[in-house]
C-alpha cells in the first residue's frame, strides 16, 4: 500500500511543478527587484535576436552565446528557450536542443506552429525513438500531403520517422568495435576532423582550426581559426605530437585534408577558390610537398567538390560533387579514369545503388580495389549522415550496408578512413570525452562474438536433461581483415647504401598488363606497393645506371592482410653482377617459357638495347628435388630458352651465353618449400660491357 501512495505523492507533487512554471518576460513587473540585472538581461536577448535574425553562417553560434546569458537571468521565457533549441540544433552539440525545446513547450504549447517538429529531433537526437516518432506524428497529422507547399515537409518527416525506425533495429544488434579518442597529443581545444591515412596506418594528416593557423586569421562568418593542415606521425604504436604541415601546402586562407594516396606520396587538399570548392593535389618530393595544383575540369567544376579518393593503382579517382550535370540528387559520388594519356577523363556518376535523391559525402576506397565506403544521408540512416560500406563484385557495387551502432549516429557521421588492414577506421566525432569541440576518433573492428563455453558445473546441469557426449572448446575467433598485402621497404645502393629514387612498376602477371607506377622517396628510399589478394604480380624496380630488380608475389585469393617488409640494393651496371629474373616462368619441369615471362623479358631486352656493349650470361638453377643430371639438363634447357627469345627479339647471339647449374648453387637452404622456390630461378650475370 505504500507503494502506491508514493507514486500518488510523486506524480501530484510533478503537476504542481508544472503548473508553477509560466512563460515569463523580459518585463520590469515579473522582476521589481532587479532593474540593472534585467536591463543586462534584455541587452543580451537584444544582441542574440540581432544575431539569431542576421544571415551569416554563424549567426547561431553567436546568437548562442547571449541566449545563453539572458536564459541564465530568465529560464522560464518560451521563446528564448525555443530559440536556444533552435540555435544548438543548428551548432555541433545538436542533442543539447532538447532540453530547451521541451521547456519551451512546457511554458507555451503554442511557442511556435513546428514545436512539435523540434520536439521530435530532440529526441530523435538523443535516440530516444519512441518518444520521437510520436513528436514527429503529431506534427505530421497536421500537415496535408497534397499541399505544394507542405507536401516536402511530410516527406521530410515521413523520413524522418523511418530514420528513427532504423535506429531502433541498429541499437538492438550495436557491432562489436571499440571506439576511442587518440588522445590530447593529436586533438586539441579546438576543431580537429578530417583525418586520413596512408596504408599502413603509419601517417595521418588531419584539419585543424587552432590557433596555430597559417596567418592567424580568423573566419569571420563562423568565429573561428582558418583551417589548416597538420600531420602526425606513429611512433611505437602511438601517435606523435602534430605539426603543422607549413607552406606551400597550407596558405592564409581555408586549407583541408580530402585524401592521401596508399603511399602518402600524393596529397589531395581542397581549397575555396571564391566560392568554389575546388581539389588540388601535391606530391611530396624527398621531404617537401610541391606546390598544389588544381585538378582537372573533369574533377574540378564551377560546383562544389569537397572530397576524394583514388584507387590503390592510381587509375581511378573517386569524388564528390553537387554539380547538376549527371546528378541523381544532391551531392553525389563520380569517378573519372586514368586515360592513356595520363589525363582524367569524364566524370561519370557512381549510379543509383549508391547514391539516392539524398546527400552522399565522404567517399573511400579501401586499397584493396573493390571495398569502398561513404557517407549518406539516404538509404537506411538512423539520422543524418551514416557510414555505409559497398563492395565491387564482378563490377558491380553491391547494395550498401550501414556499418552499424555506435558507429553511426542520429547526427552526422562523416569522412571516415580505414587502414589497410581494416582493423582500425578514423573519423572525427563530438563526444562528452572530447579535449575540443571535434575531436579525431579510432575504431577498433572486433570478429564476431565468441561462442559461450560451458562452465564443467553447466555441461554437469546441462547432462541431466540430455547426456554431453563431448566437450567441444569454442574456436579462436579472428579479427576480420582486408585481403590486401602491403609491400614496403627501402630502396638503396648495395654499395654505399644511399636512399635511391626509383620507379616501381607493378604488374599482373596472368594478364600481362601494368597495372600501376610508383616512385620511392628521393630522400629516404622508402616506397609502398598495395598489392590487393587474387593475383600474381610482377615487381620491378628500376634506377638510372643500376640494373632493374625484380620480385614476385602470387597472392592466392584467400590472403588476409599482411605486411611485407623487402629492402631492395640495387646493383651497378659493373661486370660480374648479378641478377636473379623472379617473373620469368616455365611449364612444370619443361623449358618452354610461359606467356606471363614476357613482361620481364622486355625489360631485359630493353636494357640490353639501352646499354649495346652489354655481354651477358643467362643461367638456370633449380632445388634438389631429382636428380642431379635431370637438374643439370633441365637448368640448360631453360637458360638456352631465354637466349633464343632474346635473339629472336634482336639481341645478337655474340652478345648472349647461356649456362645450366643445376642444383649446385642453391641461395637458400632446400629444406622448406619456401627455399626450393628461391632455388628454382633464372639469372643474368654481366661478362663485360
């Protein structure tokens, strides 16, 4: 019985309190007793409703400011309640506007004809569905679909209530990630988003508005620094201390990040050039960037661009546009290809299973070739934008998956980046954990839960209902990855060991074809390759006055990701050196050369062509599987084979020799599988030049 007298109390004791609070003014009478605290009050509302009124893009962040100050003197007016709402809902801390559009409502049901409208996204905000899709009702049972002029705001809402819908079913299943601040060294007391990476996780480079910025200047439409590009560095696992990446990069007006190419040679950057968002690149040439340069018009239009993302090979670039040529709706996601010119070509839009009549933004697409993610405001958002993740399969995108709660939230979640490796995503976020207004976020990407594993005392329980006949122990569950591999290292003189720049050229093997050119870095050799599962892939490093190197990596499909460190020395053109052909490949146990050779044996021929006092040696060696004298035969065989197609494509025969050593000059041990590979090689060796 107590109980209930208890609630009768409480609930009593809440109308009471409701009754009590009445919609106050700015008025002498509601306040005898405070004359210069209210004129101070009203100053303050008087410099807010100037703001509020005005047509600047921060007017509500500044008008925010002196509401805050009158409300303080007068928390019971509803118009300034409604107002505050108003001008959080339209600033970072959007869910803050709840409170006050509820005491608004609270002290005036008629504060305004769309009350019921900002009631349900302040709720919808704060995901409390329930509450919000009855708000968002009420409101839509006011509005007639058939009116011209009210037929888009029942769409909007209608939206708006299956956004809603959406988060629920979202929260029920959230995914299984961590999500974590980087940390008071890279964020600070100021605006810091915008993040993205190279590859291997090993550079970020973000935009920041703090007070550090190039000029000092201040944007005064938004009362805040200029922004400004900044680079981190990982040391040991954890992010370094952020410089700002200076001139020619960053200038006195608004410089952001857009994307970094897999290598972190190539920076992308957008700038506001009178009005226009436009994307410039930059490459980084030994330790400075050059100087930007606008993209071209098939990229850059007199719209607005204002991000990208290129392809691991360089051929494909991604972006987004609100051009009206070719649009399927607001902002939308194109792409342009490489031509055989080297220029980009027409921009041509993603299509409809991505974009929709709603507003795609932030596009990335994972160095694997055919994972890619976006923001949108369509598709099945709990709210604003959400993060969704298409894959490419038999080219064509497949229909895109939101990436889940707490990932995604009602309010806007945007511009986000993935490692190589797909463990780790980045992306800029405002949470009660924050050291600034934005701050840089990491997302750790867990597998799928562990099953349960029975306790000995459940299975004992479990058995009298029915026998456990064995005890299964639940398998390891892997954290799950991008099937790409990560080719890095250092390229250098074997003699002096000095940081060389050299071209790098990939190809697919199978195909024949190159598939992309990359460059080491001129000061400290280190280079970068992604190398996406599912294919064989010829390497070959070249360098003026060095012979060209060559490796191979057969990825089979099923590769998860992984890092491959391979420093490569690159030798003179002297006599006596050697060179080991890793991409020229015969049948099993013949000497007929296969059709994925003839990359490699361009390049040979090439070099022999380009140096034509070059004598050389072609020998052939295989493991120890066999006998010798097979070996010895086979070796030869092969090693004459590369002479005759040296011949035939014009190399003269005084110029070529060719020997057989069988086993006998293994590099590596022939006791793994591995070693028996590196054994089975074809080499040239420089007699004299």
């Amino acid at each position: 019985m107590k109980k209930y007298i208890i609630i009768l109390i409480t609930l009593f004791s809440t109308n009471l309190i409701g009754q009590n609070i009445t919609d106050t003014p700015f008025e002498k009478k509601y306040f005898p007793d405070k004359k210069g605290e209210l004129n101070i009050a009203k100053k303050e509302l008087s410099l807010g409703n100037e703001q509020y009124e005005g047509n600047r893009p921060g007017r509500y962040r500044a008008a925010l400011e002196h509401f805050l100050k009158a409300q303080s003197f007068n928390p019971n007016n509803a118009t300034l309640n409604f107002r505050i709402g108003i001008c959080y809902m339209n600033n970072i801390f959007k869910s803050k506007s709840k409170e006050y559009f509820e005491r608004a409502y609270q002290l005036n049901p008629a504060v305004d004809p769309e009350i019921f409208y900002y009631l349900g996204r302040g709720f919808h905000l704060n995901m409390e569905w329930d509450r919000a899709i009855a708000e968002y009702q009420k409101f839509k049972s006011q509005l007639d679909p058939k009116k011209k002029n009210e037929a888009p705001i029942y769409a909007d809402v209608s939206k708006k209530i299956a956004e809603c819908n959406y988060g629920k079913e979202l929260m029920e299943k959230p995914v299984r990630v961590f999500i974590d601040n980087i940390g008071n060294k890279v964020n600070s007391q100021y605006p810091d988003y915008g993040p993205v990476i190279s590859a291997d996780e090993d550079i970020m480079m973000f935009t920041s508005r703090r007070n550090t910025t190039t000029g000092g200047n201040i944007d005064e439409n938004y009362d805040e620094y200029f922004e400004d590009i900044f680079v981190t560095y990982k040391f040991n696992e954890e992010w370094g201390v952020p410089t700002n990446i200076g001139p020619p990069i960053n200038t006195t007006g608004h410089d952001a990040t857009v994307n970094i190419s897999p290598d972190g040679q190539i920076l992308y950057t957008y700038r506001d050039d009178k009005g226009y968002g436009n994307i410039y690149e930059s490459r980084l040439i030994g330790d400075k960037w050059s100087e930007p340069e606008k993209m071209s018009k098939s990229i850059n239009s007199s719209a607005h661009e204002s991000s990208a993302s290129i392809s691991y090979e360089g051929k494909t670039f991604f972006f987004v546009s609100d051009r009206q040529e070719g649009s399927l709706g607001g902002r939308d996601i194109f792409y342009s290809n490489k031509t055989d010119k080297d220029k980009w070509g027409e921009a041509i839009n993603i299509g409809n299973t991505i974009n929709t009549q709603y507003n795609e933004e932030g596009v990335f697409i994972v160095p694997d070739g055919k994972t890619m993610y976006f923001s949108s405001e369509g598709h099945n958002s709990m709210g604003g934008y959400d993060i969704f993740k298409t894959e490419l399969v038999d080219g064509v995108w497949t229909k895109p998956v939101n990436l889940g709660y707490p990932i995604n939230s009602p309010d806007d979640d945007v511009f986000f980046v993935i490692s190589a490796s797909g463990k780790h995503g980045y992306y800029a976020s405002i949470k009660k954990d924050g050291y600034g207004e934005k701050d840089i976020y990491m997302i750790t990407f867990l597998g799928p839960e562990k099953p349960m594993q029975l306790s000995n005392e459940d299975n004992l329980l479990a058995s009298v209902a029915a026998p456990v006949a064995e005890i299964h122990i639940a398998p390891k569950v892997e954290v799950n990855t991008n099937a790409v591999t990560l080719l890095k290292g250092v390229i250098s003189d074997a003699i002096t060991a000095k940081a060389l720049e050299a071209e790098i050229i990939l190809i697919d093997n199978t195909l024949n074809i190159e598939l992309a050119q990359f460059k080491s870095n001129s000061k400290t050799g280190k280079y970068l390759v992604t190398l996406p599962s599912g294919k064989n892939y010829g390497i070959a490093v070249k360098a003026e006055g060095y012979l060209f190197h060559s490796e191979n990596f057969d990825i089979p499909a099923s590769a998860t990701y992984q890092e491959i460190i391979k420093d490569v020395a690159m030798k003179n053109v002297q006599v006596g050196q050697k060179i080991v052909l890793r991409n020229i490949f015969f049948d099993f146990d013949k000497a007929t050369i296969r059709p994925e050779s003839a990359n490699e044996l361009e390049r040979l021929t090439k070099l022999l062509n380009d140096v034509p006092t070059l004598r050389i040696e072609i020998s052939g060696h295989t493991d120890n599987k066999g006998s010798a004298q097979y070996n010895q035969t086979l070796s030869e065989s092969r090693a004459k084979s590369v002479v005759e197609y040296l011949i035939k494509n014009g190399i003269a025969k005084d110029r070529l020799e060719f020997k057989g050593y069988g086993l006998t000059q293994p590099l590596v041990s022939n006791d793994t599988d591995e070693g028996r590979q590196l054994n089975r090689r074809t080499e040239f060796k420089i007699l004299s030049r």
